[in-house]
C-alpha cells in the first residue's frame, strides 16, 4: 500500500490557509464542506428542506448583474435576500457567484470597458450590503476560460482585471469577506497560471477550480497535485486554499464514459471523497434538480432529483455518506495502485470509520481493526465475514463504510 504523501499534504495547507478570525470557509468536515448547486432565487420551503435533509452545509447559486440592477444605479436584491434567510435558518450558507455582464454596461458577456469594471464593483458593494454579514462566500465570475461565459474570447488579462477591481471595492467594505476566483471550467493550467501571472492571487483568498471530466473522479489528483504545485511558485499561493466550486456527472451515455443512475450515485460519494484526500476545502455538487424532461439531453440530467423532485440514488447516496461521516474530518488516506484500491479514514475524536472502494476489478480484501459490520453505497448495514481474526470486506466500486475498533 503507498500512502498518497502529497495528498495528505494539501489537506494540511488547506486547514491552516484561512484562519478562522479573519476569513470564512466553512470546516473542512462532513457535511459542512459540501453542497449543490441550484437554480432559484425564490426559497421554497419543500425544496429547501428536501436539500438540508440530505445533508447539505452549502448552496451555489448565480447572483445575476443583469437581474438585479435594470436601471443604472438601481439594485434589488429582495429575492436574494430572502433566499439567504431561508439558508440560514437551516443551518446552511450561500456561496453566490457575481456574475454576468449587463447591457446597460457592456456588449458581450465579459467586461472589458474601465466604466464596466467600476459598475460591476459597484455591484459587488451593493450585493454585500443587501445580503448583510454572515456567513457567505462570494465568487467572481463563473468560468472565464471558456467563451459560453465570457465573450467574445476569454482573456486572462480582461478577467484579472475584473477581478482587482471589484475585490478592492469589496474589501473597502468589509476586509474580512471571503473571495473566491476565477472558478475555471475544469482546471486548466495555461489560464490559471496566466491568471497568477497576472497577480490575481493577491486579489483573492480561495482559488476555484471546476474538474468536470468524462474520467472518473479519482482522476482528479494529479490534477489538483499539479494546481498545488504550480501555486507553490507565487507569494500567498502555498497556503491559498483550493476548493471544487462546481462539478458533476449527468446521466448520460457519454462516449467515453456511460452514466447511468447507480454510477452517477458511486460517482458523487467518490467525487466528496476525492477531494477530501486532495485538499479541496469545499466540494459543491452540480446540480441539485434536473433542469429538463428528455433523457437524451445532458444538461437536462446532472441533478440529484428529478424534475419531480423525486429522489435518484445520488441523492440516497449523499444522505448515507453525510449520515456515516457526520461531524468527521479526513485523518489519512491510502492507495494501493496496484489494484487501484483507495481507503479513507475519517474520524472526530469518539470515532472513525473506514471507506474503501476501488476503480479496478472488483475484490475482496480482509482487514484488521474494523468491525464485522458495513454500511454500502445506498445504506444497507451488512454484517461480514472473519478468516483468521480479519473481517472480510468487499471491495467495488461502490464505496462502503466500515466503522473501526
């Protein structure tokens, strides 16, 4: 078994990178860390509550330019506003996305003019004055790096800009607001060192990445290695928190990877899990709802509900995971690649509890330490077998949950 040295690393920087008396994130432990992204301004009380009793600590949501400020210098944020209380009733805290461009300013999706910066800043202000103090995260943009959402062409340079601007005028506000950037759709090393290169780091205090991939999650580490070590290279970046600001797997018969229902249930547990062991201090799940009835199309099917709002098994599968792991932070992890086996111990002090799964073939392993009783994917409490004094656990790709002597 090699023990993933770096990975266990990264979770430490992260722990320490934001002292708790000066900026917010939430504690990198179930569930706190976790969340989904929705698509409602509007709180309703079913749904709401349908999220928190899952387990959920966080929701992402846009906090649109365009849709709070229709008349230059006039601002309503009443639906945002009310959204946030409902958050914070229920124990849970928003992380908004500032975002898009707005006609009244700009003539693309991007902002690209000085007076377009200052507007956008200024919007900025006025969105943390409505919403208040609190427990909130506040993002900048939502992946620059790809012309869907920020055009004509995405550009580094345009969007650093952006970046220094509006986050001096938020920190002017409130020093202590936590800002996150550039929230990159999957992680690409070119944008984000140009990103850096440009100075974008001292603007902010978390660096968002998105891993979206037709891969399986555990795919992810080196990248995330990689991001690590690039930060390593700029002042303030070997202690800068990362985090998966978005990221999800729709039911889909994509070509190079096929997700049907119970592998997008696998696909959630393992995608929290994963980036428990690299370090990334908040993992949001896209998406919370199916935003479409056909089946055929991919963006209608990322959602852990359907449009119904009837359970799929990722969402059975985020309960049990919150449910196992509740209050419990990641103490080490391991992978054996020869078998391309991984196990994860989390504990809070009373207890640990052991998750192993694998991306190979699926076998059988016998432990010591752990109790001859398991929790699977969806719940089922299993008892198992002993040899010689070890338990005999099975090992698939559906990650189970052993608790430990």
């Amino acid at each position: 078994m090699r023990r993933i040295g770096w990975a266990m690393v990264l979770a430490g920087w992260a722990a320490m990178a934001v002292p708790a008396a000066e900026k917010w994130l939430p504690a990198f432990r179930v569930p706190d860390c976790l969340g989904v992204n929705i698509h409602f301004v509007e709180p309703r009380e079913r749904e709401m509550n349908q999220i928190r009793e899952a387990g959920f600590g966080l929701i992402r949501m846009d906090l649109t330019w365009a849709a709070v400020e229709r008349e230059k210098g006039k601002y309503n944020f009443n639906g945002y506003q009310r959204l946030t209380g409902a958050l914070w009733q229920r124990g849970m805290a928003p992380l908004y996305i500032l975002d898009y461009s707005n006609p009244l300013y700009e003539t693309s999706r991007s902002v690209l003019t000085a007076e377009g910066r200052q507007a956008f800043a200024r919007f900025a202000v006025e969105a943390m004055k409505a919403i208040g103090p609190g427990h909130v995260l506040w993002e900048i943009w939502n992946e620059p790096n790809i012309e869907q959402f920020w055009k004509e062409q995405p550009s580094a340079e345009a969007y650093v800009q952006l970046v220094e601007e509006t986050a001096k005028a938020m920190r002017a506000h409130n020093p202590e607001c936590t800002i996150l950037a550039p929230a990159t759709s999957q992680i690409p090393m070119d944008f984000l060192k140009d990103c850096f290169d440009r100075g974008m780091l001292r603007w902010i205090d978390v660096v968002s990445v998105h891993p979206y991939r037709e891969k399986p999650p555990e795919t992810a580490l080196e990248e995330y290695r990689a991001l690590r070590e690039l930060m390593q290279n700029y002042e303030g970046g070997d202690t800068m928190p990362i985090v998966s600001g978005e990221w999800g797997y729709s039911i889909h018969p994509y070509k190079r990877l096929p997700v049907d229902e119970h592998r997008q249930a696998q696909f959630l547990v393992r995608q929290f899990l994963t980036n428990f062991m690299a370090g990334a201090r908040l993992s949001i799940w896209y998406d919370w709802h199916d935003d479409g009835p056909d089946p055929a199309e991919r963006e209608h099917n990322f959602g852990i509900v359907r449009q119904d709002y009837t359970p799929k098994e990722a969402y059975q599968a985020a309960g049990v995971f919150m449910r196992e792991l509740q209050g419990m932070e990641l103490k080490r992890a391991i992978i054996d690649e020869a078998v391309q086996e991984y196990r994860a111990v989390f504990g809070n002090g009373e207890r640990q509890v052991l998750v192993i799964w694998t991306t190979g073939e699926p076998r059988s392993v016998a432990l010591e330490g752990v109790k001859d009783q398991a929790v699977t994917l969806l719940g089922e409490k299993i008892s198992l077998s002993k040899e010689n004094g070890r338990v005999v656990v099975p090992v698939s790709e559906d990650p189970v949950y052993l608790p430990m002597e």
